[in-house]
C-alpha cells in the first residue's frame, strides 16, 4: 500500500493523546491528558458508515476499519491542530499522526481512497500535501475512485456492509 511505509511522513514524535476509540473513518475517541475528548481528523472526508446518523455510503464501512486497524486502541498519537481548535459539535480538529512511526494518517487516508479531501478554511495547513494525495488516488484508481466512482455515492444495496 502505498502510504504504509513507516516513517515516510514525519520522525517518531512525542505522542500528546492515546487512541481510544474509532468512531468512523475520519472521527476517533482519544484520552488527552486525563480526559476523553472526540478527535475530527482535519483535510479529509471518509464516506459515511452503515449504522451512523447519516445514510450508508460507499466505502463507509470499509474505511471506518481501516482507520480502526491503524489506530487500535492504546495506539499514541501526535495530534497537530491548525487555526480552529473545535468544530460545531466540539469536536477536536487535528491532523493525526501516529507517534510511533511519524505515519500522517489524514494523507495515508485520502492515499489510498479510503477518503477525500475537504478543506474548510483557515484550517488548511496540509492542503497541498492531502491535494497531491488524492491526486494520486484518482491517478492509480483507488479505494473510492475504483470502487464507488468517487466519493458521496449512496451505498448500494440498504443494509449492506461490504462498502
């Protein structure tokens, strides 16, 4: 998998929360510093799960176990915020780093078509970087772009998980 190399984005780093729980493919639980705060991980967009508050998409369930066996619980992270701490419903905004490996999990997401790209200004520091991601993914028809077409396409069949 091409964005699997450990180390290929960044040194070990000091890790700053502890993997929790993976809620879906782009939202996860962590304990930051004593208290458990909900992490949205910033720059992309995974399609949505079965099961959520939001219709099935293609790919949802796939990457929401992606992200799950990245980030098993237990798993430090170095989460990197950008200009807005919290989103509407207060949830953490972060680029996500694996502190083990330096691994950037939000670009190895949209590298290998588990999710897309959405950048929401000012919060836009890794554009560039998750842009030429995605690029790629769509290049080497990956994930979403093989499977669904893209991303935001409704999950065929209600009810399915092989998304």
């Amino acid at each position: 998998m091409p964005g699997a190399a450990p180390g290929a984005d960044a040194p070990t780093l000091e890790p700053n929360a502890v993997v929790l729980e993976v809620i879906d493919g782009d939202t996860m639980d962590v304990d930051l510093g004593g208290r458990r705060a909900s992490v949205r991980f910033l720059g992309i967009d995974t399609p949505e799960k079965t099961g959520g508050y939001l219709p099935a998409e293609c790919g949802g369930d796939a990457a929401t176990r992606r992200t799950a066996e990245m980030l098993p619980p237990g798993t430090e992270v170095f989460l990197q915020r950008d200009d807005e701490l919290y989103d509407r419903y207060d949830r953490l905004l972060a680029y996500v780093y694996r502190a083990d490996d330096g691994l950037f999990v939000n670009r190895y997401l949209v590298l290998d078509g588990y999710a897309a790209t959405m950048h929401f200004e000012p919060n836009t520091t890794h554009r560039a970087v998750l842009d030429a991601a995605q690029a790629d993914a769509r290049a080497a028809n990956r994930g979403i772009w093989s499977d669904c077409g893209g991303p935001d396409q409704p999950l065929a069949g209600a009810g399915s998980s092989t998304g």
